[in-house]
C-alpha cells in the first residue's frame, strides 16, 4: 500500500508529532509499504497529522481537494492537540472542522479523546498511546542510583505550561539545598531564568537516551498533556517518573511506576518516596509497551482493518 503523511520528519530534537512520523514511516517502509511526504496518484491512506500547512507538508485544503478526486482514499486523522495545552483558542475547532473528513480518527490519550467529546466530538475513535524508538531509549544496566539523586527533564517546547513553575521552584529550592541535582534538556521559556538547574541544549536520539540514563528519577509538570514523548522516552530509560496531577495524557502511561504531586511541597514528598523504593518503581516500567513498535504496530492494523473493510477492529 501507498501511504502519504501531511508532515515531513525533520533531523535532530524535534516535538512528539514530528518523532511519531519519523518512527511511524520507517515501520511502514521496513513492513514493506510504499511511503511518501506529499500527493500524487494512487495513495491509498493519508496519515493527516497536523490540518495546517508546515514546512514540507500540505494542509486540509489539499487533502479534501485530493479526496473529491480520489475518494477512494482513507483519511486517518492523528489528534494529538488542544487549546487548552497552550492556552490558545483555534486548535479545537480547527481539529473538529477537519476531522469531518476522516474516515478513522485516532487519539492520543483517552484524556484527549474524552475532552473531544466533551466538546462536541461523536464518532467513533481509536486511542493508540505514543512510543519511542528502543533502539535509543532503553533502560540503564541496573538500577542504582548516583551517590547523588539526580533528577532529569526535557522538553522542546518553550510554552510555560511544560511546567516552568514547578522546574523554577526546584532551582530556587536548590540555592539552600544540595541532596540532589537537576538537569533540564531542551528549549525552555524566557521567563525560566535558573541559576542551580544544569542545563543542557536540545538533543535527540542516541544522545537524548545516553543522557537521560545518566539520571535517576524523570520529572514533568508539564499540563494538560495530550500524551506527549518526553515522559515516554523518559520511562524507557529505566527512570521512575514524577507527575503533575493535572498532566493530562501524562498521568495515564506513568501512574504504575510513578507518583503524581500538586505542588512543589508533594514534589518533595514525592521524590524522597520514590527514592526510598526505587527498584521497586523501575520493576514496575512496562518497556515493550513504551515501544514505537508497539504504538506503530497498533496503527498499521488499524489501515489495514480500514483498507480491509472490517467492521470487527475493536474500538474504545
């Protein structure tokens, strides 16, 4: 089959939706499918991952033109946003104007999939929880932690909801306090302004997962996540997480080897529970299913029962 996606997988650090393409493509390539980054004749399924144009991509206009040439064509529709991630106020409606031309729609987290519906979305759906590639995120040779506890976070985007205010009063409280570090990786808000945080320009691949390893515990207090990767590739290498409570998606794939905090003073509650029973979090980190084969596997069956016509692919 012939599979076209509306985003190009760009090289280097990048955010979840630009991963997912990345490792999604080359599970299609490697299974023997044709796959490609723009239309032409003969597509069989096109993957719309973001409605608006982007760079190297095509938006919804193209799509529902090719599609009153081609209806032959399935759409599948991946929603892995929502205004109130960023606080804006056109992402929903613009997600629920476009899926009215998808033939499968697929969520991210049921977190997502449940505030659609709250907004007004009632068809049917898939969820399929994001992955990472193991190749790169895999889990340290044992489960030691450093001397000193070593806490890690990374992010791409810069919004201030990715937690800025949590990762700030972790820097502040480190002016007096040293029983452990605190490494951010990534992009980060101008209003993020520490003086204690060890911080580290973006890095993706290899070099994200060596790093990552190098730590003990992952944290986010990132909010209203759709699902998001960094907690995903930050279980993989082997960290216990810690979690906002109003995470979102987050909250979902880490609640078995995890806590959630509502404040920096459950952050530290938190941290020290997790240090004090930390082999027993890192047992309890669910590795195959962090995988991007397994997440991959789940949406090539998905275009296959679409393809097939089935009416028995299970629904959630």
């Amino acid at each position: 089959m012939k599979v076209s996606f509306n985003r190009t997988p760009p090289s280097g650090p990048w955010g979840g939706g630009a991963s997912f393409v990345d490792n999604m493509s080359k599970f299609l390539i490697s299974a023997g499918h044709d796959v490609i980054f723009h239309l032409e004749r003969d597509v069989d399924v096109i993957f719309m991952i973001d409605p608006r144009h982007s760079d190297g991509g095509y938006s919804i206009n193209e799509i529902a033109h090719y599609k009153s040439l081609f209806p032959g064509t399935k759409i599948i529709h991946r929603i892995n946003e929502c205004d109130k991630r960023k606080g804006t106020s056109f992402i929903d409606s613009l997600l629920l104007s476009s899926n009215e031309i998808a033939d499968e729609t697929v969520f991210i987290s049921k977190w997502l999939q449940k505030y659609f519906k709250e907004s007004g979305f009632s068809k049917e759906s898939h969820v399929v929880y994001n992955g990472c590639d193991s190749n790169f995120f895999f889990k340290k040779n044992n489960s030691n932690i450093n001397d000193k506890l070593k806490v890690i976070t990374h992010h791409w985007s810069d919004n201030w909801m990715k937690g800025f205010d949590i990762y700030s009063k972790i820097d502040q409280y480190l002016d007096n306090h040293d029983d452990f570090e605190f490494t951010y990786v990534g992009r980060y808000s101008k209003e993020y302004t520490p003086s204690n945080t060890r911080i580290v320009s973006p890095l993706s691949g290899m070099k994200l997962g060596e790093e990552i390893r190098k730590h003990d515990i992952y944290v986010t207090a990132s909010r209203f996540e759709p699902c998001g990767m960094h907690h995903v590739e930050g279980s993989s290498c082997g960290l216990p997480v810690l979690f906002h409570e109003d995470g979102g998606g987050i909250n979902e794939l880490c609640i078995n080897h995890g806590e959630q905090f509502k404040n920096f003073e459950e952050f530290l509650s938190c941290l020290d529970k997790v240090k004090n029973e930390y082999s027993s979090y890192v047992d309890k980190i669910d590795s195959s299913f962090l995988t991007s084969d397994r997440c991959c596997g789940e949406y090539e069956e998905i275009i296959l029962n679409l393809l097939g016509g089935s009416e028995n692919n299970e629904r959630i």
